[in-house]
C-alpha cells in the first residue's frame, strides 16, 4: 500500500465489536473509566468537529459584524430559537414572539417541551447567564455529544476512521449551520445516536430510555421508538433461532419487554397531552401541525414544490434543497445496498419518510434530515479507503460548500430555516 493511500477500517483497525474490552464483560470496572476511554477513542473526531463548527460561527458572526447585525441574534434568535425560548420564559400559550407566524395562542404547543426545559434549567440553575445565550449552550453541547454518538456508532460498525469521517461529514453538510443555531435537530440527533449505539450493543433499556427522551425533543422521534421496536424484534428472532440471549431461549426478557414499552412513551406523552390541552383528544396534536400546514401527504406536496421549481424557479435556497433531497436518496440507496444493522437501516427509512413525506416550508427539509446521519456512512467508508490527495480535495470543497452556505441562510438569504 503506497503512503498516499489510506488504510480501510478493517486494515487500520478493528471495530470496536471485535476489539479486547469492547464488550461490557471486557470493559473497564467504573462508569467513569468507559467515559474516559470513549472519549479517547473520539478525541480525533472531536477536535475536529469542533474546528469546523467554530469556523462556520467565525465566518457568520464576521459577516454579521459587517452586515451591522448582533451575531447572537443570528445565531440564538432566528425563526424557531424565539418560538423555543418563549416557552422556555413563559410556558406554553404565552403571546406568540412579535412578528411570528401563525399568530394562534395554541401554535406553540407545535414545539416540543424537552429543549425549552433545559433551557430554563440551564438558564436560571446552571448558568444563569439569560435565555437566548442557555439555549445556545444548550444547543452546542448537544451537537458535540451527537459528534460523539455519531462517532461511536461508525467506529462500532467499521473502525474509528470511518466513524471520524462520519462525524466531519456531519460538520460539513450544506446545512450544518443549524448544527451551531438554538434549534433542536443536534438535541435529537445527540440522543437517537446513542440510542443506535445502545442497539448496537445490546442495551435495550438504554435504548429505550433514550428513545423515550427524544420522544420529547422532536415528532420525527418517532423513527428512533421504530428503531427500538425493530431491534428488540431483531433480538427476539435471533434467541428464538438458538443464540444467547436475555430470555435464555423462553421469549422476550423483561428488559425487552420494558425497552418497547418505555421508548414511545416521551412522544406519546406529549402528543396526549397537548391533545387533552387543546381538547381535541388524541389527534388534537395534527390539528395543531394543521395550523402550520404540517400534514403527512406521502410525499406529494415534495414532488408538487420540486415541478413548481423547474417550472417556475425559486429563491437559490430551493434549489439547494432540492439537490440535498437528491444526495439523499442517492445515499439511502447505498446505504440499502450496503446492508446495514436493520436498527440503522428502519431509523434511516422513517426518518426520511418523515422529512421527505409531508408537507410544510420546502427549504426546511434538508434541515429535517441532519439527525438521518446513517445515511453519511457510505460516504465516510469511501473516504475512508481513498487515497490522501483525493479526501483533501473533497473535504475542502465540502467545507467551503458548508460554511459558505451557513453564511448565506443566516446573513443574505434572510428565510426561514
């Protein structure tokens, strides 16, 4: 092998699956010496994420400066972050934020509740440093524990480098701007990837807990409850086929049994319970989406806004909505192709069904496929086989693309995100 050709995964070094104390049998004895080795193993990746991510703010909060805007405003106060932190200072049914649309005292029971609580527990117990700034903190300290969950879920699958290359893929998507803003999608994606990871590894319960709690961060949670459900399935199949497992062969163990149970009850916890508010029982949350125009139409108003595009044009923001859709796809049909976990594989499916299946503001479907990151893996797999002079080349394109584009939806396109 030249010097310029990179190692495969499976070269370079094993999964964490096949390596000496990966397994919870072979791991070290404290909680607190597994933290500390998992983030050894992710330090690379990291410290990268954390570069681009910091040099996507610098290139904002500069041409905001220029622009003669607060950069805080840009990045803690855009279109959903003041929806957010409203009910953060307020609760729900406070007077909807000056110059928000649908002017409806029901519309933000829209939003759900976990990221606004951990603004406020941040802003008044932990930090108390005011509402739009907590939820920033907020915000980042997700996407970097998402950085980690994504990075453990790939170096389990195929090795740390290909898990390094998923997270810097995630970092540089066209939309990763959304990654540093007060929105929720690093909320969720933080917790759905470690839910994947506990999947991976076995620990339904876990799984289920962290599915439960990304029930209350977004409606598209429903992919990881799905995911859950498809991995106790998994496991269930298997004992009954002869392998070891928790029910020793005499069906599902209670842990099984209590993860199917556990992980829908966030989402469908909240959906009652905004159905009881509004009293329109258990559909009253879709009449709520209904004022927003959020309906699951199956994909047709997509197909609709994409003919009225090559019709008619659009706004560049359309456009590159449009081909985002189109990588996407591509994607997914590698991803199918290249068969992975079928935990991975149902969370990918019902997250894109989601995002590409039902109605609302066209533009904003890219940034509802951030937590879709299974779908960078093939991606990083050939990356991570490429040789040197043909990464670098890429993963600066793919920079320059992503923090250009950051730049241009929070400063000059000024649309919702």
């Amino acid at each position: 092998m030249s010097a310029e050709t990179a190692e495969t995964p499976e070269t370079a070094e094993p999964p964490a699956a096949g390596r000496a104390g990966a397994e919870p049998g072979g791991r070290p004895g404290s909680v607190g010496e597994r933290v500390r080795e998992a983030l050894r193993r992710a330090r690379t990746a990291l410290v990268l994420f954390a570069a681009v991510r910091a040099a996507g703010m610098l290139c904002t909060v500069g041409w905001a400066r220029h622009t003669g805007r607060h950069p805080r405003t840009l990045l803690g106060g855009s279109w959903d972050s003041r929806w957010y932190v409203s009910i953060a200072l307020h609760g729900y049914g406070a007077p909807v934020p000056a110059g928000m649309w649908p002017d409806l005292p029901v519309a933000d029971l829209a939003f759900f509740p976990l990221y606004p609580w951990l603004v406020r527990a941040v802003g008044t117990a932990v930090v108390p440093v005011g509402a739009v700034n907590a939820a920033l903190l907020v915000s980042w300290a997700a996407a970097g524990v998402a950085a980690w969950g994504i990075h453990a879920v790939g170096e389990r699958l195929y090795g740390r480098r290909t898990g390094t290359l998923l997270v810097v893929l995630w970092a540089l998507l066209p939309h990763a701007v959304i990654e540093s803003l007060a929105y929720t999608e690093s909320l969720l994606t933080a917790l759905c990837a470690w839910s994947l990871y506990a999947l991976l590894t076995r620990r339904f319960l876990w799984a289920g807990v962290l599915a439960a709690t990304a029930g209350l961060a977004r409606p598209s949670a429903l992919a990881i409850v799905a995911a859950v459900g498809a991995g106790v399935a998994a496991e269930v199949w298997r004992q009954g086929s002869g392998g070891a497992g928790e029910g020793g062969g005499r069906g599902p163990g209670l842990r099984l049994v209590a993860a199917v149970l556990v992980a829908p009850a966030g989402w469908l916890g909240y959906v009652l319970w905004v159905g009881a508010r509004t009293g329109g029982g258990p559909l009253g949350y879709l009449d709520v989406q209904e004022l927003w125009g959020s309906r699951f139409d199956f994909g047709h108003d997509t197909l609709r806004e994409i003919k009225h595009l090559v019709l008619a044009g659009a706004p560049p923001v359309h456009f590159m909505a449009v081909a985002v859709i189109a990588v996407a796809l591509l994607l997914y049909a590698l991803l199918v192709l290249d068969r992975p976990p079928v935990v991975l594989l149902v969370y990918t499916t019902v997250l894109v069904a989601i995002a590409l299946g039902g109605t609302g503001y066209f533009p904003s479907k890219p940034r509802f496929l951030l937590p879709a990151f299974p779908l960078l893996l093939p991606a990083a797999r050939a990356l991570a086989r490429a040789r040197i002079r043909t990464a670098v080349p890429v993963a600066g394109a793919l920079a320059a693309l992503s923090l250009g584009y950051g730049v241009y939806l929070l400063t000059i396109a000024s649309l919702p995100l």
